[in-house]
C-alpha cells in the first residue's frame, strides 16, 4: 500500500503521516528529508521553490515509492504536492497510490507555522503555497482543524471504504 498525504505548509503532513503508518503498520517517509542542500537552503532564504527546483525531487520521491512498492513494503509519504503536475511526476507508474488532501484554512494554517521551531520552511512562504494549491479532485480530503488523531481516525476509514487495508 502506498499513501501520500499531500497540502500546503502546516496541514500536519508530518504528524498525521507518522500516526497513519503506524496505524497501518507502514514505513513513514517525509518528502522534506529528500530535498536537495540547494532547495532547503533557497527555502531558508524566504524563496519559494519553481518548479526546476522540484523536478529532481519529485523524482527522487518517486523512485523511493517504487522500490517500497518493488519490495511489497507498505508506505505513508508526507509531500506537499501542491501542482496536478507534480502529482502526475511523483506518482508516475504508481497507479495503485492513495492520495489524501490535507485540507486547512489560511489563518489556521498560518497560526500553526508561527508555532513551529527548527523547520526550513518560514510562514512567510504559506501564501506562495496556497497560490501554487490545485486541489485534487480524486482523493481523500480530510479538513485538519480538529486534532491529528482525529484526521488519521478519518483517513483510516476512507481507506477502508475504498478497499484498502
């Protein structure tokens, strides 16, 4: 089985994916330890990402599903995949994937990031994600603005709905 959790900055991709492979006793994968020094440090610099920059990744990403896949290893990702294009990159050939939406607000979302310590993404860049943000139409959305428990107890249950253990 292989998840991705996708949305802007500060839907809890990390959080709800770490909660959701253990659920699903799956290996967990964050998109973010698979940037380039080049990104993280254009990132840091308050520069959103175009998409050169995200090309290699995306395919880096893809790559990690396949050999998940190749493996018959189950696996949850945490990626923002904001673009109907980035999608089609990094799920490329995977055509048994589940994609989740990980929807929020602006202002919760930006409430969330002002909390957060020790991450390369500033708030300052949440408004260049949500003009990126081509929202999925064949997905699991789940709204976030109750706890990532709950958001997990939901993505379990669409999952299970559709057939997939």
């Amino acid at each position: 089985m292989i998840v991705v959790l996708m949305g802007v900055s500060g839907a809890g991709k990390t959080t709800i994916g770490k909660l959701l492979a253990g659920r699903l006793g799956a290996h967990f994968l964050d998109a973010d330890d698979f940037h380039p020094q080049a990104n993280v440090a254009k990132m840091r610099a308050g520069q959103p990402l175009d998409d050169a920059d995200r090309a290699p990744w995306l395919d880096r990403l893809n790559e990690a599903l396949r050999r998940y896949r190749d493996r018959a290893e189950s696996v949850v990702l945490a990626c923002s995949a904001l673009k109907r294009s980035y999608r089609r990159r990094l799920l490329a050939g995977l055509p048994e994937a589940q994609l989740v939406y990980l929807r929020g607000g602006k202002a919760l979302l930006a409430a969330r990031l002002a909390q957060r310590e020790g991450h390369f993404m500033p708030p300052a860049l949440l408004d260049s994600q949500f003009a990126a943000l081509e929202e999925p139409c064949r997905a699991i959305t789940v709204d976030v603005d109750g706890t990532p428990e709950g958001a997990t107890e939901r993505i379990c249950a669409a999952l299970k709905r559709k057939g997939t253990p």
